[in-house]
C-alpha cells in the first residue's frame, strides 16, 4: 500500500514480508539531497584553497572540530566552568592565547615558484680596480672591513647599482648625492643575492641600503594575484622604527607601482587586515603583529608562500628583547632558498650563533667598529649624585636654547615611571616637554614623536623604547640621565643626535652607585676615541678590581634585554599556567568545572553533590563563591569585607585560643602541683585572663559574622534610604595588574553601570601578594555590586569575569612577544 502524503515531500512506503510484519521505507527529501551536494562541493572548494595557498590538512580537521562543537548542541561557556583564582585566570588565558600559532609547514612538500636574486653587475670602472685600489677605497669609506668570502667590490655612484631610472629621479629628488659607506658595500653585496651581515653607527642610511636591493628584487618577479600574500617582510622590535622604515619606503613605491603595510601592536588590526587583503608587496611589521596577521581567520588573511625577501633591522635588539621565538617561528615559514639581510648599529658576539641559524653563507660588513659611537657625536661624561643630576640638566637645557631656540633634546631614563615623574618636574619649570614609554598607548606615541619633529615640542623624556632608529633632523642633545646599563644600549641612546654627517652632543650622568655601568661606558668612550674624565676611569677600575677580587659582578653585555633577569621565573609562571589548562598541572583541579556540571563524567565529584546546580553556580571567586546577598551592603571601610577574609580572622583567632587553652591546662596542673609557688599561681592566672579575652573575640566575631550573613533584615524599619535590596562583593586584589586595571578603570566602570543597571564601586585598597590587611584596617580592593534587582547584579558579576579573563589573555599574549617586558601604563596628573 502506498500513503500519499501531500503536499510534504517525503513519501513513505509500507511493504508487507512473507511473514506479514511491514516494512516502511522513507524515500530521501530532495532539499536534504541537495544541501548535500552543497556540502561536498564546499569541501572540493576548500581543499582546492588550502592546496593553492599550501595550507595543512590539520587545520582542515580543527575547522570540523570547531564546527561540530559550535552544532553539538548547549554547551557551556570556558568562562561558566572556571574558578577564577589568579591562577584559574591565568590558566584559562594561556589555552584561549595557545590557540594563536603560527602553522608549521613542510617545506619539502610545498613547490615554490623558481625566483631571481643575482641582479648585480659590476660596471666596467668597478671591474678595472686591483685589490690595492679596493683595499684603499674601503678604507677611506669610513674603514670597511669584511667577513666572507667573493664579497662584491663596492660602488661610487648611483649609477652602479643597476637601478631603474625613476629609482634614481627618486634618490636626486630626496638629495642623497652619492652612496655612504655601508651603502656603497651592502648594495652590490646583497643585489648579489648574498645574506649580508650590516653593521654600521647610527644614521648611516641603513635602510636605504636593503630598501634598493627589495624594490628590485620584487619588481623582477610576477606581480601578485588575490589573497597572495607578501613578497618581502621587514621586520623591526619597536613600532617606532617600523613607521619610520614605511615613510622611507613611500617616494619609491608610487613610482615603482607597489604597495607596502606598516603592521604594528597598539594600532587596530582589521584596519591592517583589510590592506593585507587589498594585496601589498611589502610589509614593514613587528614580530608580534606578524605572528597576529598570519593566525587571524585561521590563516586565511595572509601567508608566506611568496616571501623571498627578509630583513631584520636592528636584529640584535629584535633577540635581546626576547623576540627570538615569535622571530624564528615567521623565519621558519618562509622558503628556505630566501634571501636574508641583517642590519644594526650593534652587533655582541652573542648574536653570531643566532646569525647564523637563520644565515646561509652570510657575508659580514662592519663599517666603523661593532659596537661604535659616531666620530660627530660629542660625548661627555659627568660622575654625579643623584641629588645633583636635575639642578645640571636644568643648567644644560637652559644652556642649549639661550645658544638655539629650534633645537631638539631627548632625555632617557631607565623606567617609565621615571619618565613621568621627570616630565612633571620639568613642566614645573616652564619647559614644553612630552614623554615616550611603553605604557603609552600607540596614538599618544606616534602624536608624541610627530610634535617632537615638528618643533611643536622641543623636549622629550624616553625610555630606551626611542633609542632605536628614531630619526630627528634638528636634535641636536641626548641627554643620559639615567646611565644606560650596556654598551649597545649606550650606543644606541648616543647614535640618535649626530645623524647623516651633522654634529651632536651626548651627556651622560652616572651616579658612584652605578659603578657597574661606568666600565661599558669608559670601553664605548675608548672605542670611539672620545676624551675619558678621570672620575669615570677611576670608578671604572675600581669596579674592575672588585670584580677580580670577588667582591662584586661584572654587568651584562646587555644581550638578553632589560627585565629578562626573571625571564625563566616568567616561562615557568607560564607554562604551569599553560599545563593547568590542558589538565597536566601538578595541582588539583578545581572540583566545579564544566563537565562536573553537565556531563558529570565517572571518577569526578561535584563540588555541591547535594546541590542542584543553580543559575549562580558559576559565581566562583578565589576560595569562595561570590554570593548575591539579599539586603543592603555591609559598611567594608573597617575590615568588614566578605565572608572569606572574615572566615580565616575568625580561623586564626580559634587557632590562637586553642593554644591559649592548651597554656591554661598546663598552667592548671603546674599550680595544682605547687600551691605554695607564688610564681606558678600568677601564671596560671594570667592564662586564664588570655584565654578569656580570645574567647570573646571568637564569640564577638561569629556574632559580626551572623549579622552581615543575615542580611541585615532585622534593621529594615531603620534601613538606610540610599541601601539597595542585592548586593554582591568581588575581591580582586590578587588578580593580575592588568587585570585589576581592567575593571577598575572609569571607562569600564561606565560601562558596566550603562549595559547592567547595576552600581558597581571600587572599595579597599591594594595589599602585596602574602600581606593581610590589619584587623580594623581597610580592607583588600574588591567591587561592590549593588542594585534593588537580583538579576542585574548577577548580570554584573559574569561581565566582571569576562574582563578579567580578556584582561589576563591580553597579558599573557603580550608576555609571549616581548616576555620579561615592563607592563604598565602611567599618566601624570
């Protein structure tokens, strides 16, 4: 028998078998059949993609896991599921920032496109010379010396370099007349298609000398096609330098036809992300950002298939800041045939082993010494106490603008807050100045150093964030004074006055308590031939003698950055934070977490067995849940705060009366045996007093502790007219800094207040980590959370710990690109 089931379209069909049971058959829907189709096609599509752009197929298998959770039904939020200790935040942070990585590619199993990178020619006269007259021609370019074999010779004019003619328009428009010194060798070197080594003082035009060499290099190749991602990355360690390299790039790409990206952190990313996908050549970056830009989407945004071009400019720094594994895992994506080219003003030998990793055959050009300050520099050196380094900078600041008003001064310091502080004594005194940190957020950084070239402000006070490839034509002053504690660092801070040939003056201000600095200057004063004052020889060597003698250490060379000190007590931080999340921690877990909750799987108890899960259950902060109390908020300005910190006083005073009532027994028994002992009576009366006053303690602080619980309904016929009917208290005074800013701040505040309804209120003050407040102290910092609707309070609570685990993920993020990095924002008020 066939039913008819119109007008659906599925058609049953009931059959009868031999022994008379039926069947029934249910012909397939043809939407059902043709949404398949789809599917499938949408899987050909796909893989078509990820075989074009050399994508693996393990993230064909993480997009189906991801699909697949996102269709299995409810599940609850990573947010519901965790306890929010500091380390619960943490640990929830790190696997939401371990899902950022870089894919790691075959190279064996990828065809690249064949690509050119010997494009140089040696011009007739060029040819001609002898190694006399090349030997000579390198000296008198400020002393070239060479480390490598068949290194090009180098070149005299513009000409040379087998340019394009509206290249070279270019280069008479911008004025550069003939190339300098690491210009005339890098060039004919690195157009040779050799990985080049460049190491030259401060404004030498650097950049200009991988800059040609790149444009060529791209302009032979094919141009790009859709979704292609770069054919060159330069990658920088400061923002700073990134946009300065990107201006440079500008006059040429017009002309040439090509396209550049500055991608940098602190600026948006979809702004970056939608001119990656316009398709650019080029992209000037910070390692951080790259590693962004290449994990957005799951790898869909951009790629490095097509990169056959890398600089890294100011490498040294780009490693000394702990840059190196977000560096190696961009360097390791690209095409092992690439060409590489490193550039620094500095270059320790530690980096030598480094060089060499990512190197092949690198050839080595150092123009005027490693690690050297440039002859038009003026360098002085002042010992001082601290007491007296302001009165002498205010008598050289007054000094330089009596003799020019239009010059620049820049004034380093060793930390941020120091730089506030500086820039608020200053403008005391009448000085126009502005400070450039790395609390600053990018804007106020790039309007800072735009009004610092522009002569809007003559004065800025840095952080060593400034020392690298900051380009300032009218400074004509660097101030130290904070005395920069390496070599390089000192090099660096004095290579940004005396740019392109101009003339310049360093001052350096040491305190005797810096003695282990004063050693890396004399040796930058030594190298580059400067007057050496006598007190800095005689601190110098004095510190050397304490170091033979043991009664002191020599400073680092500075290869491994400011802050790195702590950086293994940083990494394991992390990665018990990172073990914590996968379940591999060394500490229990948590007993409420999502699957005890919902799934409840076997050998796992709940934390509330005789519970039934409520909507609130979530609300778990530190050792205790945050509780949404009915009635108005207990008085927290005298230690009152919550029952947790109530719970352990009461705790410690029980342990402290049990001890009490131990001495009480003992004295009992001693007096009892001795009734004629003066002594043993007067001590077993003063025990009884103890334990007497203890007990009332305890009693009074379960009666303080029954009142807040009861939610003060005894006291409604004289309740506060202002008190609210909910209210809920959120401790964070131990949650990470970034953290506490986060939910701290006016803005979030704002916003919390607009988007629940609720008042939320910042109480307490902030206690170090191990401290406890005193018993009628103020309380440690914590949120009040107060409204007249339950709901609303609870609705502010969970955006509250939704902050705090963005906050710690940012943190954690953060750590990962720059780890041992200063966190913190300061603001002068």
């Amino acid at each position: 028998m066939v039913v008819d089931t119109t007008p659906a379209v599925t058609v049953a069909t009931t059959n009868g078998d031999a022994n008379g049971h039926t069947t029934e058959v249910e012909d397939e829907d043809p939407l059902e059949a043709f949404m398949s189709g789809v599917k499938e096609e949408v899987k050909k599509v796909n893989a078509e993609d990820r075989k074009k752009f050399g994508l693996r197929m393990e993230d064909e298998q993480g997009e189906e896991e991801e699909e697949n959770e996102e269709g299995g039904g409810a599940v609850e939020d990573e947010l519901d599921a965790t306890d929010l200790k500091p380390e619960d935040i943490l640990a929830l942070a790190a696997k939401k920032a371990k899902k950022k990585d870089v894919a790691i590619i075959d190279h064996s199993k990828v065809a690249y496109e064949p690509f050119r990178k010997e494009f140089y020619h040696e011009p007739p006269e060029i040819e001609e010379m002898d190694e006399d007259e090349v030997a000579l021609l390198r000296l008198s370019l400020d002393g070239i010396k060479i480390r490598g074999q068949d290194c090009p010779k180098p070149i005299t004019r513009w000409a040379h370099c087998g340019l394009p003619s509206v290249c070279l328009d270019v280069i008479k428009r911008l004025g550069y007349t003939a190339p300098t010194a690491i210009q005339a060798q890098a060039i004919p070197a690195i157009m040779s298609g050799r990985d080049v080594i460049g190491v030259a003082k401060t404004g030498s035009g650097k950049t200009i000398a991988f800059l040609l060499p790149l444009f060529r290099h791209i302009k032979d190749q094919r141009q790009l096609e859709p979704m292609e991602g770069p054919m060159a990355i330069v990658m920088t360690p400061t923002r700073e330098l990134a946009v300065q390299i990107h201006r440079e790039c500008k006059p040429f790409l017009k002309v040439l036809n090509l396209r550049a990206v500055c991608a940098y952190g602190g600026s948006p990313i979809k702004d970056q992300i939608a001119e990656m996908k316009k398709g650019a050549e080029i992209i000037v970056c910070t390692p951080g950002r790259m590693i962004d830009l290449l994990t957005a989407n799951s790898g869909r945004v951009t790629n490095l298939r097509r990169v056959t071009y890398l600089v890294l400019d100011e490498a040294d720094r780009m490693f000394d800041m702990g840059f190196e594994p977000q560096v190696m895992k961009i360097v390791n994506n690209i095409r092992p045939d690439r060409q590489t080219v490193l550039f620094s003003a500095t270059f320790p030998k530690q980096m030598d082993s480094l060089a060499r990793k990512i190197l092949h055959r690198p050839l080595e050009i150092t123009v005027g010494g490693r690690s050297v300050v440039a002859p038009e520099i003026e360098q002085i050196v002042e010992v001082r106490p601290e007491d007296t380094k302001f009165n002498r900078l205010l008598e050289i600041l007054g000094q330089t603008y009596n003799e020019d008003p239009d010059s620049r001064t820049l004034i380093f310091v060793d930390r941020q807050e120091a730089a506030d502080n500086l820039l608020r004594e200053l403008m005391r005194k009448g000085y126009l100045v502005m400070s450039l940190h790395g609390g600053k957020d990018q804007v106020d950084r790039d309007s800072t150093i735009a009004d610092f070239k522009s002569g809007v402000v003559p004065v800025v006070v840095a952080t060593s964030v400034a020392a690298r490839g900051l380009d300032v034509k009218q400074l004509k002053l660097v101030i130290n004074y904070d005395a920069p504690n390496h070599m390089e660092d000192y090099v660096h801070r004095a290579g940004r006055t005396g740019r392109a040939g101009n003339k310049g003056t360093c001052v350096t201000f040491i305190t005797p308590e810096q003695e282990r600095y004063s050693v890396d200057i004399y040796r930058a004063l030594e190298a580059s031939k400067a007057k050496i004052p006598e007190e800095l020889s005689a601190m110098a060597n004095g510190f050397l003698e304490k170091v033979r003698s043991g009664k002191a250490h020599a400073a680092g060379s500075g290869f491994g950055g400011k802050g790195l000190d702590k950086l293994d007590k940083d990494r394991d931080t992390k990665m018990k934070a990172e073990r914590t999340a996968y379940g591999e921690g060394d500490e229990p877990k948590p007993a409420t977490t999502f699957e005890d909750e919902e799934g409840k799987p076997a050998g796992t108890a709940s934390a509330t067995p005789a519970t039934k899960p409520t909507k609130d259950a979530d609300l778990t902060f530190g050792d205790f849940k945050v509780e949404i109390k009915r009635g108005p908020a207990p008085d927290t300005s005298h230690g009152l705060l919550t029952a947790s910190s109530s719970q352990a006083k009461l705790v410690r005073t029980q342990e402290e009366e049990q001890k009490a009532q131990n001495v009480l027994r003992n004295a009992e028994k001693a007096a009892k045996a001795n009734p004629d002992d003066n002594a043993l009576q007067m001590a077993w009366r003063g025990a009884q007093t103890a334990a007497a006053r203890l007990a009332a303690q305890v009693r009074a602080m379960k009666l303080t502790m029954a009142a807040a619980g009861a939610g003060f309904e005894d006291l409604g016929k004289t309740k506060n007219p202002d008190a609210t009917d909910f209210h809920a208290i959120i401790p964070i005074n131990d949650y990470p800094q970034k953290a506490r800013w986060k939910v701290t701040n006016k803005e979030t505040m704002s916003q919390l207040i607009d988007m629940t309804g609720a008042s939320v209120t910042n109480k307490g003050v902030y206690y170090e980590p191990g401290k406890e407040p005193p018993l009628e102290g103020p309380p440690k910092l914590h949120l009040l959370v107060e409204s007249n609707e339950e709901y609303r309070v609870e609705t502010a609570v969970r955006e509250i710990k939704r902050l705090l685990v963005e906050a710690s993920t940012a943190a954690i993020q953060a750590e990962s690109r720059g780890p041992g990095g200063t966190v913190g924002r300061y603001s002068v008020v």
